[in-house]
C-alpha cells in the first residue's frame, strides 16, 4: 500500500516568479502541487498551502501589501485560522506578515542592495511541522535572492517570540541587518511559517545544495500525516 | 474632497535609504545631520464632509496605506478643493 500524496496549493500571484519552482520541488518531494489562482476566492482541498516568492503586484506601497487583499488571501488566511499548514517563501513570507498571520515587517536592506547568494542558516527548532527533518542547531545551506528581507519586531514583540519560540531559522552572520539575524520565524500556534530564504531553489546538490529539501520534505510530512489521520 | 497623507518611517525605525540620501547630500557639500525618506498619497476623496472624509482616511491608513510596526501617518484635508 503507498501512502497517499498530501495536496499542496501554490498560491499564483501577479508578478509572482518562483511559483513554478515551489510545484516543481513539492512534486519532486512527493506531493500534489497543485497552483491556485490569486482571484479564486476558495481554496481547493489541500492540506498545505505555499506563498512562493516574486514581486506580487510589482510590490507596490510596500512589499505584500496588496496581494494581502487578493481573494485567495482570505481563503488562506481562514485556512490558516482553522489550522492549515501554510509556508510563505520570501515575498510570501512579507505577505503573511502584511497580512498580520505572521508577526514582524520585512524591510528594505539595510545595505540598499539586493542580496543573491547561498547563506549558512541555523535551525532553532525541530519540533514544528516545517522543520521535523532537521535538528535542533543544524546548518543549513539556502539562497536568498531580496532586496527586502530585512526582518524587524520592536523590543517587546521580539521578547515576546523569543519567550515563546517563534524564531524558527537564523542567519548564521549577518545578511539583510534583520534583527537578531532572523531569517525565518513561525506562528504562536505553530502552523504557519515564513523565511527568507528559498528552499524550494536547493532541493538538489546540482544546484549547489539539497538542504532546503528538509524543509518543504518537513511540510510534505506533516501535510501527509494530517491527510492520514483525517482517513 | 482632496486629502494628502504623509507616511512615515518611525522615530527610532532604521531608516537606510534616508542614511544614503543624507551621505550624498554631504558629498554635494550640503550641511545635513538626518535625512528621513517618507511617501506621499494624494487622494480624492467623496465624503459629505471634512470629518467623515478624516475618518475614511484614517480607515484607508491603518489598513493599506502605513504599516503601524514601522510607519507614522499624518493625514491633511484640503477643504473647498475637488
């Protein structure tokens, strides 16, 4: 008997580019990447769903912050409320964080530069649904490719997510002036996440490294063991 | 109605694009200790009146137009235009 393959939705916006990749690397890693348009205004049955990155509506005003109204938002966001597995890469993890799922802002680099290039990572925690396939203090090897990555919470809030283990993935040294090298963090309830970096570009060695397979692997997981346990 | 809304960066927010600014205008030979880069939105506004226009607006802000963690907002109402 095969277990079945978990469905994950790759949401589709305007202006998005790494949506093909993001289906790409989730089938390779055995699930159902099926894409899902920005205006659709319901979800189909998936038990996961990717924000992958890009420049959503050119970025404009802010980045994130008009595709936070699509349609298909609302759908991920109640998704999310009801305790759906959601990943939101790069311009989807600004998204999330516009969208207020997500805490903290992601701002230009400090640098003013665009970054692109492969980045030591450290792994905070393993016991979250993204990230069972790594182990606590792991380094991992992931590109970023932004101009706006700049990760910022004030005092309290950051106090708040490290008492409460929300900071998920760090930068081994810095990269964007991100605060406290944050690169990835994850919700209070544990199931949603975003990061900077993009897995789905190093899922296999040809491409300089396989790491980011152990995070969209981890999703799969968790995506699958959700789907078995609804049978 | 016609309403112009300034945004921002935070006091205390890092602000790098206004950090560039401000070296190139001391390389010009411009005496500057800060320079702050911020945005405006011009907006035309239907509102039967000034306070309903005010608080339409402030509506327009906390939702889209300024992100609250990092940006400062100040609307201006110009009355009698549009």
């Amino acid at each position: 008997m095969t277990s079945p393959q978990p469905r994950i939705g790759v949401l589709r916006f305007p202006g998005a580019c790494d949506d093909r990749d993001a289906l790409w690397a989730l089938a390779a890693l055995d699930a159902d990447a099926v894409f899902v348009w920005h205006s659709d205004t319901e979800l189909p049955d998936v038990d996961a769903v990717v924000l992958p990155g890009g420049f959503s509506y050119g970025d404009y005003l802010r980045c994130g912050a008009i595709a936070r109204f699509a349609p298909a938002m609302e759908a991920v966001v109640d998704f999310a409320d009801s305790g759906g597995l959601v990943l939101g890469i790069c311009n989807g993890f600004q998204i999330l964080c516009e969208a207020g799922l997500l805490p903290g802002v992601l701002r230009r680099n400090e640098s003013l530069s665009f970054v692109c290039r492969d980045v030591p990572l450290t792994v905070e925690r393993s016991d979250t649904p993204f990230t069972t396939r790594c182990e606590e203090g792991q380094l991992l090897t992931i590109p970023v490719k932004h101009g706006e990555g700049n990760w910022y919470a004030d005092d309290d809030l950051y106090e708040q997510l490290e008492a409460r283990r929300q900071i998920l993935l760090r930068y081994a040294g810095p990269v964007n002036g991100s605060r406290n090298d944050v690169a990835g963090v994850v919700n209070e309830r544990g199931n949603v996440m975003g990061l900077m970096p993009h897995p789905e570009h190093a899922v296999d060695p040809l491409l300089g490294s396989a790491d980011g397979a152990l995070i969209l692997s981890s999703l799969v997981e968790s995506a699958r063991s959700r789907t078995l346990t609804a049978v | 109605m016609r309403a112009t809304v300034l945004v921002r960066p935070k006091e205390g927010i890092l602000d790098p694009q206004g950090q560039a600014v401000e070296s190139s205008l001391r390389q010009l030979g411009f005496a500057v200790d800060e320079a702050r880069i911020g945005r405006v939105v011009d907006l035309e506004v239907e509102a039967a009146d000034a306070s309903t226009a005010r608080a339409q607006v402030e509506r327009m802000c906390e939702q889209l137009l300024a992100n609250p963690l990092i940006e400062s907002y100040e609307i201006e109402l110009l009355e009698g235009a549009g």
